[in-house]
C-alpha cells in the first residue's frame, strides 16, 4: 500500500551527508526508514560543500554522486538529488528542507538520521526551523539509545506529545514527528572505509561494488 498523506501527495524522505563514500549503512538505513516510516521513496541528498571539514579526505561532489547513482541502480524507489551543486556556500539542513518544500510542495518531507546525530541537533545551524519543515525519522545504532531519545526530548522539546503506536514517536507542535525505528547494529562509517582504504585493506560487503571498484583504482583521496 503506497503511503500517501491526506494531501494527495507522497512520503519523501531525505537522507543527507557526505557520502564519502556512500557505505552499507546508509543504504540499510533508506530501507529500513521507508518500510517502518511507510515511506514511498528515499532521496539520497549529498552535500556539496559540508558544513564540518574533512581535511582534505573529500572526494570531488560529482564523483560521490555518481556512486551513489550507480549504487541505487535498479532501486526506482531510492535516487539521488544533485541540487546541493546548484547553490553556493554550505550545504546547511534549513536549506534544503526549504528548497524541497519549494519543489515537492504536495510531498510530506521525513528527513532521516543517525540517532547520535538527532542529539546533537541543537548544535545544527537554526535547529529549530528545522521541525517545521520535516518529520524527522530516527534511527537508534546504539544499545541504551531509548533512554538517551527520552532525556533528549524532555531537554529540548519538553512540549512534544508522545504517540502510541507500532513505532515510537512523538507530535511536535510545529505538527511535525519525531519517529524512532530501529536499526540493525552495523558498525561500518566513512571514517573507517577511508582508514581500511589507506591501509589497503579489503572493503568488500562494507561498501558497494561500484565504490570497491572505484576505490581500487584511485591513488589517493582528497579532490584531484
């Protein structure tokens, strides 16, 4: 059953980041977001200028996008949106949550993250229009997460009414959800596909065939 809110428009979800490079986890992740969320499709959304800095272990935007693309090659549900090359400056959340808003304006947006990345979203640029524009759909990756999401909501959304349901979540006044789904414990990040890399180790089943391959062939990391 295609989930379709009561606007006539579908669920999106977005799942941000680096991607780099693009790793099992994140692709575990699109999964599992859309089948516990009930979402029709994810968008892959790579950043183009990231907020944080990598010293230099950035591979060149086109290249990461490319992956990603042949990665989700036969997944019509998943794609990518390259629309952070379009714009200058930071690839900031607000942004580009505003920028679906302007181009999906019958879709309900559900932007997807680590749950360690939720707790430290007060430290986001403008935090709080973020809940406005989106649901946020959480994974836990971590033993003990619950009680850390509970102590996270009390602190900074202490308005947010719990819901009863197949999965945890909460209604924001923004109207907006905060959903917890779970996540299976798959301990694989780019900071360790890049260390395996340098070490010249093998990546296999950590990350795409497209990015072994790639990887294979490369010499070194930063943009050439």
């Amino acid at each position: 059953m295609s989930a379709v809110d009561a606007s006539g428009g579908e669920k999106l979800g977005i799942l941000g980041g680096s991607f780099n490079p693009v790793h099992v986890v994140h692709l575990r992740l699109a999964l599992e977001a859309m089948e516990q969320a009930g979402l029709d499709r994810v968008d892959f959304l790579p950043a183009y200028q990231p907020p944080h800095k990598h010293n230099g272990w950035m591979l060149p935007f086109e290249e990461r996008a490319e992956l990603l693309e042949e990665t989700l090659q036969g997944r019509p549900r998943l794609g990518v949106n390259r629309m952070e090359a379009e714009r200058s400056g930071p690839s900031y959340t607000v942004h580009s949550l505003e920028a679906y808003q302007e181009r999906e304006p019958q879709s309900e947006l559900f932007f997807i993250l680590g749950g360690d990345e939720l707790l430290f979203l007060p430290e986001w640029y403008e935090w709080r229009r973020l809940l406005g524009l989106a649901s946020f759909v959480v994974a836990a990756r971590e033993e003990g997460f619950d009680a850390k999401l509970e102590s996270f909501m009390s602190e900074h959304l202490p308005r947010a009414e719990a819901v009863n349901g197949s999965t945890r979540s909460w209604l924001l006044p923004q109207g907006r959800s905060i959903i917890s789904i779970e996540m299976p414990r798959m301990d694989v990040s780019s900071t360790l596909i890049r260390k395996r890399w340098a070490e010249g180790r093998s990546l296999a089943w950590l990350v795409p065939g497209a990015v072994e391959r790639y990887l294979a062939q490369r010499n070194s990391w930063s943009a050439r």
